[in-house]
C-alpha cells in the first residue's frame, strides 16, 4: 500500500483537508499527517488522527525514541507529498527554503512528487511575492492545484479559495501513478538558444528561453530515466535530478552532445541552436569603424543532422522544428534531412512558442498521421511527447 504525506496548514479552507484526506483512503492510500502548529490551533490534530488512523504528526520535536529521525524517515517513505491547503506562510517558506517545522522540513527532505493547493485571501495569491514562489517552486518541479474563484473567509469575493477536494486527489492519484517508464534508460536533452560571439560584447543569437527543454528534461527525470540536459545560456533554474551541462556555442554543444550519444537511448534536441557564426571572433572588442557593414558569417555544425548519422538502431532521434510558415513541409523536410524518428514542429514568431509559457506542437514520424497537440503548457506538452516517443520507441523495438 502507498503511503503519503498530506500536509494541512492554517488557512480556513482546511475543513476541506479531511475530504482529502477520505479520497486519498479511498483511492488506496495510507495518508499520514503532517499539521503545521498554526493549523492545529485551528482544528484538533485528533480529528485527523481519527480520519487517518496514524497520529497526526504536528511538533517536529516529539519524536519517538527510535534510531530513525521523523521527518527524515516519513521522507523516505512517502510516495507524494500533498499541501492541501497551502498558506501563503508554507509557500513562502517552500519556495525559500526555510526548515522550520515537521511540514517544512519535510519537504526539504523528501524526493517524491509534490503536490500544493494554495488556500489564501486574494490579495495574498495575487500579491507579486506569492506568484514569484509559486513560480520558484514550479520551476522546482512542484506541481499545483490552482485555487478557486468564490466566496472567501475574509468576506471578499475572489481567488484564492481551495480547490474541490475531488480535483486534489486526482491530481495527487495522478502523480503518484506516474510509472517509472524510462527506468534504465539514459536521455539527452537539448534545450536554449547558443550564442555565437562576435567579440565579447556582441553575439548572434534568438529568443529561445528554455523552457520547452527543460520540461522535456523534468519530465525524463519523472519517468525514471538518467537524463542528460546541455543547455545554451538561459534564465531557468536546472530541472533537479537531471546532470545539466551549460554551454555558450553551437561548437560547445556538439562536443556535449558527442560526448552523451553513445550511452544515450533517447535525444530530444529542443534547444534553438543558432544556425550562423562569425568567421572571424575577436578576442577584444571591436570598433565600428573597424567592423565595417558587412559581417562575414558560415554555417555552425548541425547537430541533429551528425548524430542521424550516427545513430545505432536502438537509438531514438527527437528534433525540433521552429517555423513561421509553411509549418508542416519544413518539418517534414527536416525528419528526413536529418535521419530523426520524430519531428516536433511549432509556429514561431508573433509572440508565439518563443520565451512563452504554452505551445501549441506538431508530432510528425515518417509515416502516419500528424499529432496536433492544441494550446498546452509547455509541461503538458512535454508529457504528450514522452508519452508518444515511448510508444513509437516500443514499436520500433517490436
Ligand atoms: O534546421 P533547423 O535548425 O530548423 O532544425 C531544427 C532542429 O535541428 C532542432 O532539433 C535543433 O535542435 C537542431 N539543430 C542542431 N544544430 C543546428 C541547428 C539545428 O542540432 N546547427
């Protein structure tokens, strides 16, 4: 039986932990709580010891006189860590890193999935702090069940009110379900724009973020796999669990890439490596006068197009293609060219794809139908692309 840790902080939304609480039981899990001492001055931590049939765990110094610390053993165990409600304090404290008390320490601790449903005032959600460690902790890779619009405790009517209890334990159910399905295998993702110096101060480059690489990176890392991410310079925090090699150039990636091939059994090479360099960098700054109106530029290396020619049989080859028009037959093109398995095409340009959060993807493999994805998060689209790189890698196995 799975065993998770369901985390209840003070907010007023906490009547509806105990739904929780019942749903998880339902679905076939042993929950253990974890109260925050602001949230058990609010409800008794009998009533959830009731609920769960352990006792609720509330003061991290009241442990058992046992060779085994707490937290650290609960932190093992676990196979979720759900916050349901989330106060802004726990968010915060999440998102920093502050150890604290039993739930906060917890989370430092413990490498299963976790899951938040935020409960708080209005203002508090929407308040610009709140949002930067939601965010922080999404790039984490913790998941949320984002709060509801309606009545709330403090008389306002807004955001901030828990999510259904139901929405909670399907997602937690969902996280919890995600089989290690890459277990054993070893994927290299690529992910940002390369930057190509002219001299120190000046570079070629694009708006490429990262973010659709390191999604594709967290989510290697979820279903098991050894992932390998070489990423251009980028904004983002590293997906944990994943080895993150950074590179500045199209050259520097190559020689990454060259050197994870051979033990890699899966490539997604999302990253917008830039397709011209100077041919002449200089080591100093140049002047304007001296650079002239006319910069000699030649190809950088292809990277996708090398390792297509490189590739072994058991070895499953991802590109990406970014196109402003004509979507399809470039991409098409591409797969071929290329000696990729599959071609993940999106449209690019006019605030599209670039730098945003969502995409909207195209899975295109030498045969069969195209798979359009509609407008996803960037996270979700990159769980319909495992999901379909596992099937096409398990038919080409067969
Ligand atoms: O030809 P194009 O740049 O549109 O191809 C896009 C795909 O090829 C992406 O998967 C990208 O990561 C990869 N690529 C590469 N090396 C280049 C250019 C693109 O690996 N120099």
């Amino acid at each position: 039986m799975k065993k998770i840790a369901l985390g209840v902080s003070s907010s007023v939304g906490i009547y509806k932990a105990c739904e929780v609480v019942r749903g998880f039981q339902k679905s076939g899990v042993e929950v253990q709580v974890v109260m925050t001492p602001n949230a058990a001055r609010l409800i008794s931590p009998l009533l959830f010891s009731s609920l769960s049939g352990t006792k609720t765990i509330v003061d991290i110094f009241e442990e058992p006189l046992a060779r085994t610390v707490g937290h650290i053993a609960l932190a093992r165990e676990i196979a979720l860590l759900c916050v349901a409600p989330a106060t802004a304090n726990v968010i915060g404290k999440f998102a920093g890193g502050v150890a604290d008390d039993f739930l906060s320490t917890l989370f430092l601790a413990s490498r299963a999935p976790v899951l938040i449903a935020p409960a708080m005032n209005e203002a508090m959600y929407l308040h610009p702090q709140t949002q930067a460690n939601i965010a922080r902790l999404k790039a984490l890779g913790a998941e949320f069940v984002e709060p509801e619009k309606g009545y709330l405790a403090c008389g306002d009517e807004g955001w901030g009110r828990l999510a259904e209890p139901e929405a909670i334990v399907l997602e937690g159910m969902r996280l919890i379900g995600r089989t290690a399905s890459l277990k054993g295998k070893t994927v290299l993702v690529t992910a940002g724009p390369t930057r190509e110096h002219l001299d120190p101060v000046r570079f070629l480059s694009n708006p490429s973020s990262g973010k659709m690489g390191y999604e594709l990176a967290r989510e290697a890392v979820a279903r098991g796999a050894e992932t390998i991410l070489v990423s251009g310079p980028t904004s983002l925090v590293p997906p944990a669990g994943a080895r993150t090699e950074f590179v500045q150039t199209a050259a520097e990636m190559q020689a990454a890439c060259l050197k994870a091939f051979p033990k890699a059994d899966i490539v997604v090479m999302a990253a917008a490596v830039s397709d011209f360099r100077f041919k002449a960098p200089r080591a100093r700054k140049a002047g304007k006068i001296e650079i002239g109106s006319t910069l000699a530029v030649e190809k950088t290396p292809d990277i996708l197009a090398l390792l297509g020619k490189k590739k072994r049989p058991g070895q499953f080859l991802v590109g990406f293609a970014a196109e402003t028009h004509d979507i399809l037959a470039h991409a098409r093109k591409k797969l071929a060219a290329k000696n990729a398995d599959l071609m993940v095409a999106n449209a690019v340009g006019e605030g599209k794809a670039f730098a945003t959060d969502d995409n909207s993807v195209r899975i295109i493999a030498p045969s069969g139908p195209v798979q359009e994805t509609g407008l996803l998060s960037k996270r979700e689209a990159s769980r319909v692309i495992f999901d379909r790189v596992e099937a096409a890698v398990e038919k080409k196995r067969r």
